[in-house]
C-alpha cells in the first residue's frame, strides 16, 4: 500500500519535471534573460562610489578621518564616480542606439511584409507579383487559387 | 516502510543524476524549457529525499527492529525526545541527513532565484545536484539505512527482527546534542550553495560584483549555523564529558573549525571585492577552500581515518570521499585557471595603513590558523604514512600555536575597523587609537595589580578592553554625528545608524562577541580543581567552598539506573547550595556516564562530577572544578549569533540595489513584450 503510493508519487514527480522538456519550441522566450546589464552593472558601480562617499562623510563628520585624508580620498571617489558616469552615458547611449536599430529593423521587416503580401508570390519561381493575377509575370506560371485571391 | 524508504533513495539518486545533466545542458544551451526541467528535478529531489527521511523517522518511532539502523541504533525504553536524533546517530542515516539538508538548501536557491540570476542558475543546480548524486550514491551503496535483518538458515532467508535494539550512545541522550548535529550539518552542507555560485560565475563569466553579493548570504547563513553548532558542541563537551572544558582540539571540534575560520576569511575579504574589486581570485580560493574543508569535516567525522572522542563510525566510505575531494579540488581549480583573465583587480592597495591591508592581515593570519589546525588535525595520518608511527599532536601544540594567532586577530578585531578605506594618515591613527588604548592600559593596570601576571592571559583581557573600546566608541561617535545631523535623541540615532548599515554594525555586534568569547577563553588560566573519596559525613574543601557528603542515593528510571550524591556547599562559611552529581549506568547500551552538577554565575562555575565508587572505600569519587568566566563564552556564542542576525537583514544599500533590478527586470521584459 505505502509502497504503491511512493511508486505513484515517485512517477508523479518523474512527469512532472520532463513535462518543460515536452513543450513546443518558443512557448518560453528562446534565451535566458541576461542577469545584469552592462548599464546596471555601471549604475551598481556608481551606487558603491556613492555609498563609499557617504561613509567617508559620515566617518570624517564623526571625527574618524583627518582632515588632509577626507579631502584627497574625496577628490579620488568624486574622480571614480565622475568615471563611472562618463561610462554609463556611453552606455546608456548604446543601449538606446541598440534600441533604435532594433526598432527600425522591426520596422522595416513589417514593411517588407505588407508590401510583399503572399498572395501575390509565385510559388515557382518567388517572384512578386504586383497584382493578384492568374498566371505569374515572370514564368507564366498558373499561380494556385488561393494565391489569387485578396 | 525500509521499502518505501529505499524508494525514496534512488529516485532522489536520479532526481540527482537528471538535475545535473539537465541543469548543464541548460548551461550550455542557454535553454529556459531545459532550466525548468532541472529547477523541478531539484525539487524531486527534495520530495524523495524527505520521503526517505521520513520513512527512517517512522521506522524509528516504531521501534521496527526488522530494519539495521534501528535495531543498532534505538531501543524501545528511549524518550521520544532522543528517538529523532537517531536520524543522525549513525554513518548511514547521518549521510541521508546531509543529503536532505543538501536538497532544502538547494530547493530554497532555486525556489528565491526563481526571477533572478536566471545566467547563474543552471550550474547552480548542475553543481549542488552534482554533490547531490555524489551523496545519494555513497548513501544508497555503501551506507544504506533501509538495509533489513534477515536470518539465513538450510529453509532459506528469514525476516529478523530482535525484541530489543542496541539504543542511543548515552553520551548523545543530552538536549544540546539533539540539536548540535543538525546545526553542525547545516553549517557543512550550506557551503555547497556559495561554491556552486562561484563557479556557475566562472562557468558563465559572469564575474562582476552581482555573484559575490548573492553569494555573501549564502556564506553568512551557514557560517552561522556552523557557529551555533561549534558553541552547541562545547556545551556538550562541557556538560556531558565531565573533565570541565569545553574544547580539547579534538580533530573533529577542529574539522568544524576549519571550515568556519575560511569562511570567516571569506564573509570579511569579499568586502574589499565589494568596495573596491579587488581580491578576486582570493575571494574564489577562499569558496573553494570553505567547501573543500566542509566536505573534508564531514569525511574526518563520519570515517573514522582520525582516532576521535567522536568515534562514532569506522567504516568504508573513506575512499569515496577520498575520490570526491579530488574531483573537487581538480575541477574547480581548473575552472578558476582557465578564467583567471576574467579576475583582474580593478584596483591597487594604496597604502599599508588602510581597511584593505587590515582584511589582508586578518585573511592572512585566519589562512594561518587554518594551516595549523589543519596540519595538527592530519598530522596522525601524515606521521603513519611517512614513519609508519601514528603520532597525535595534543592540546599543548595547539595552544602554542593557536594562542599567539588568537590574539593577533582579536588586536585586528579592534583595530581593522578603525582604519579607513584606501589610507590612514597617522594623524588619523592616533584620532582613533587613543581612547581605545588609553581605557586598554587602564584594564590592563587594573588587572595587573588584581594578580593578572601571565602574559597571554594578561594580554588577552588587555586586548579585550582595547576591542571593546574601540567598538563603543564607533557606535557613539557614530550616534552622537546623526545626532547633529538628523536631530534624533541618541537612542533614535543609534538604532537608525545600525539599521542604516547592519552589515557593519552587525559586524561589530560579532566583534563584541567575540572579546566576551576571549573573556571567557582567558578564565581557563584561573582554573582551579580537586578530588576526593567521600562517604557520608565526608568533607572536600576547594578553595573558599566546602563540601559535606549528606548521602548516597540510588534508584532505576525508564532507560538507566542511577547513583545521586547529595553534596551540601558552603562559601566561606555561610550555606549556599546543595549539589547532586550523578552517576547513571544506561542499561540497553550497557555503558555507564556521569550527569555533572553545576552552579553558575557570571564570575564562575562551580562543576561537581562523581566518577563512580571507589572500590577499595565503597565512597563516591567526587572531582571539583572551579571554573571562571565560563558563561562569558555561551553568551559570546548568543552575541554572535545576534550580531550575524543583524548583519542578514538588508541594509540601504542592498535595498537600494534591488530596486535597480526589479527595475532592470521589468525594463526587460517590458522589451520582450515590446
């Protein structure tokens, strides 16, 4: 009986796990989501300098830090930071330009498709058809019913 | 139920199997659909390997002797409070144990990483599934708890079930031991989890900070539970091996040790990497190493290769773990090797006198001690395998070596704050060194003229003042700047200043448990004992303390019999308690142990065992031992604990961290909806 169930459970759990691998192909996204960014890794970056910073301040207003060490490790976290934030710009404007192209790609793929409707395609020899013919402009071809029609 | 337990086992054997071929299949692929597969193997794994837990459990709680493991671990007379540690007594069950914490750990990575560190995740599970197999295979093969007693006669194979098992080691039948074992496992197995993040990071290049600040919890969870197990097991020793000490270097005190020292390498140098990407591949050697000496504690443990007070198994899994500390090494070595390029310092140490060079001595002087617990731990085996001589190195080495290196890491402890990041002018320095030191060198005087006069013990209280010093003076100089700034009452000020960073200040809490841990370390030179036969009418003076034998009583309980001598103390001269050390003869394992009496306060233990009857007298052998300052390392173990709790709660800048990547998720998959 005990044995019965743990056996079903067992086989439970054996299709359980397999069933991902089951699925269509593309029913996920078809890549593993990057974990940090170039540009958030620079915004961590940055966040550190700060944070470093405030502790400076915090430690030279307790009377931890001189005052000629507070000044010149300042001057090199404020350099570090200034940096980081050249880098993240250039960054932020890959990332945009990325994004632009990727638009513009998408764009004109949507273009290509509308201008170049299937029906008006020539099975044959896949030239395009300007309008819905019987025969192909440039084969002669009879083009299928259903290429005709629209 | 041994069926259903067996079950449990192998399919948790290719629960394993499949999540570590799977998960670096994803790895490689890059494939989410292969990714969910392995994250639900993992999770498989840990239904089946807790259906085999539970089914050993149950075995257990039934008194079903058919079964190996019960019959020679558990009687019917034990208390149901020491039949779940059972679980753990033995070689067989405490391997299925470690594999059930394995599966819990990594089922909680990939259950909280389910949104995140999707790059990270498929080695993650390849690597702690890799483990996973090499424990259920070692478990299944060759340390099966689900084997059943059958008898071979001329009509064939019987089942066997005698009327009675062997019961539990009367040393283990004591509360802190119910929960010292699964602290201990907790803090070995956790490790896994920190070295399967490091080397998926190399595995994928992914090498920025974003590993090593997942990983930082990770480390600090298990370090933690190591620590509660180690201070577990000295109240162990203390209560229960009756010579009132609490740490004898014993080589499997030492193996948990180890890995705790590495880690506590590890939980400050992985700071600079934060701060200021430096020590990469220190901070890589120094995973490896916690996990190597993890799996290398649970080897010294559960083999037997090295003489024990904890002899609890000799058996024949020493060459399998032999063979998988190689692979260890040999693998994640090489992995490091190949991505070194990838592990460039993004910054140089500027000057001597900084926080960086302080975590540099501190990882320096914590790899020492390492080195030396590790080389007197091995040195029986090294000794037999050179000379063909088995020689033991002691406590006297260990106190030679160990003291000077305590010491100088409790002078860090106290000092490494006080620097600052980058460099430290002198000017600096003595800002910060002087009050310290100055209240130092008043403890110091102080204790001097009150008879302190051995040097380390002397030193080790001096120290003590200096770190305790110096960590109040970082929380009112701190308190009293918010003050000014935020106009917050200094009680406002210092909770939000803690809470602010409780990473530091949570450090600092640790710190201050520590010197109360050397408080407690440095009462051990004022030690003071006796011993003595005594009837009734009999006296034993100790120091300022005298003992009256009032009476010898005997009787029987469930599990043991029992001889109670009632000792009425008085200090100097006026009554104060009255003791009752124990003798107890535990009748199923037919071994005898002393229950000690104890009285305790702050300043000092009063710890009374009786050794039995003399035979020649027929009088109780009663030893006493005087012990200061023994509390202060039980609550040095509760303000560590206290201090780490506080440093696990996020801090601003943690917060603040994962907000930038909730907003990273959402700007990307905002552009896959896009």
């Amino acid at each position: 009986m005990e044995l019965g169930i743990a056996i079903l459970l067992v086989i439970g759990l054996a299709v359980f796990t397999i069933t991902p691998l089951l699925a269509p192909e593309g029913s996920a996204e078809d890549a593993l989501p990057i974990d940090v960014t170039p540009l958030t890794d620079l915004k961590r970056r940055r966040m550190v300098v700060y944070e470093n910073l405030k502790d400076l301040e915090f430690e030279y207003e307790a009377g931890k830090v001189a005052k000629d060490d507070y000044q010149s490790l300042r001057e090199n976290h404020l350099a570090e930071a200034a940096q980081l934030m050249l880098a993240s710009q250039e960054q932020e404007e890959i990332t945009e330009n990325d994004l632009l192209i990727e638009k513009q790609v998408a764009e004109r793929r949507a273009q290509r498709k509308s201008k170049r409707p299937d029906p008006f395609v020539c099975p044959e020899c896949e030239f395009e058809n300007p309008l819905s013919v019987k025969y192909c402009g440039n084969c002669g071809k009879e083009l299928p019913q259903r290429s005709r029609k629209k | 139920m041994n069926q259903v337990g067996a079950v449990g086992l192998i399919a948790a054997l290719v629960f394993a199997v499949y999540g570590m071929i799977t998960g670096a299949a994803a790895g490689k692929l890059r494939s989410p659909r292969m990714l969910k597969s392995a994250q639900r193997a993992v999770l498989g794994f840990f239904a089946m390997t807790t259906l085999a837990v539970v089914s050993l459990e149950y075995l257990v709680l039934t008194n079903n002797f058919h079964s190996a493991y019960v019959a020679e671990y558990s009687s019917r007379a034990l208390p149901v409070l020491y039949k779940i540690p059972v679980l753990w007594a033995g070689q067989q069950g405490s391997l299925l144990f470690w594999t059930w914490l394995l599966s819990i750990y990594v089922a909680a990575a990939v259950l909280l990483n389910r949104k995140k560190n999707r790059q990270l995740m498929p080695y993650i599970i390849a690597i702690s599934m890799g483990v996973g197999t090499f424990f259920s295979m070692v478990t299944f093969s060759v340390a099966n708890p689900f084997n059943e007693l059958n008898l071979a006669s001329a009509s064939g194979v019987t089942p066997y079930a005698p009327p009675d098992g062997n019961g539990l080691n009367p040393a283990l039948q004591f509360h802190s031991m119910v929960a010292h074992p699964p602290m201990l496992y907790l803090g070995y197995v956790g490790m896994a989890i920190p070295f399967a993040f490091a080397m998926s990071a190399l595995m994928t290049r992914q090498l920025g900070d974003n590993w090593i600040r997942v990983t930082r919890r990770w480390v600090m969870v298990p370090w933690m539970f190591l620590g509660i197990g180690i201070v577990l097991g000295g109240q162990w020793a203390y209560h229960v091996l009756g010579w009132g000490g609490y740490w004898a270097w014993d080589p499997v005190e030492n193996a948990s040790l180890l890995p705790w020292l590495a880690g506590t390498a590890f939980l400050h140098s992985v700071m600079i990497q934060e701060k200021r990407g430096m020590l990469k591949v220190w901070n890589m050697v120094l995973v490896i190493l916690t996990f190597f000496l993890s799996i290398f504690g649970t080897f010294l443990t559960r083999s037997g290769i090295i003489s024990s007070v904890h002899a609890f198994a000799k058996s024949d899994i020493g060459p399998w773990f032999s063979v998988f500390l190689a692979i260890i090494a040999a693998f994640s070595l090489t992995v490091l090797f190949l991505r070194l390029d990838f592990l460039k310092s993004e910054n140089r140490l500027d000057s001597i006198a900084s926080r960086e060079s302080g975590f540099l001595f501190n990882n320096w002087i914590l790899l020492a001690a390492v080195l030396a617990v590790l080389w007197g731990t091995i040195f029986p085996v090294i000794s037999k395998a050179i000379e063909n001589v088995t020689v033991t190195v002691g406590p006297p080495f260990f106190n030679k070596v160990m003291i000077p290196i305590g010491l100088l890491l409790l002078f860090l402890t106290g000092a490494g704050p006080m620097l600052a990041w980058r460099k430290t002018s002198f000017q600096s320095i003595k800002r910060n060194f002087t009050f310290p030191l100055i209240f130092a060198a008043v403890v110091g005087g102080v204790i001097f003229y009150a008879g302190v006069h051995r040097l380390y013990t002397w030193m080790s209280l001096f120290l003590c003042a200096f770190v305790a010093a110096s960590i109040v003076a970082e929380f009112y100089k701190g308190a009293r700047t918010r003050m000014k700034s935020s106009k917050e009452n200094f009680f406002a000020a210092l909770y939000n200043l803690t809470m602010r960073n409780t990473r530091r200040y949570g450090g600092y809490v640790v710190h201050f448990g520590i010197v109360l841990l050397f408080v407690g370390f440095a009462g051990q030179a004022f030690r003071y004992e006796t011993q003595g036969l005594m009837g009734p009418g009999d006296l034993l003076r100790a120091k300022n303390y005298l003992f009256r034998c009032e009476g010898i009583s005997t009787g029987q309980k469930a599990n043991y019999q029992y001889e109670t001598v009632d000792l009425s103390v008085t200090k100097d001269g006026h009554a104060l308690t009255v003791m009752h050390p124990e003798r107890r003869f535990y009748m199923a394992e037919q071994q005898p142990i002393s229950h000690i009496a104890l009285r305790s306060n702050l300043a000092q233990d009063l710890y009374v065992v009786t050794e039995g009857t003399d035979p020649n007298s027929g009088k109780a052998i009663i030893h006493v031992i005087i012990n200061p300052l023994v509390q202060w390392v039980w609550i040095g173990g509760m303000v560590i604990l206290l201090g780490t709790i506080l440093a696990l709660i996020p801090s601003s800048i943690e917060r603040q961290m994962g907000k930038l990547h909730k907003d990273q998720e959402e700007a990307v998959a905002a552009h896959h909806v896009g």
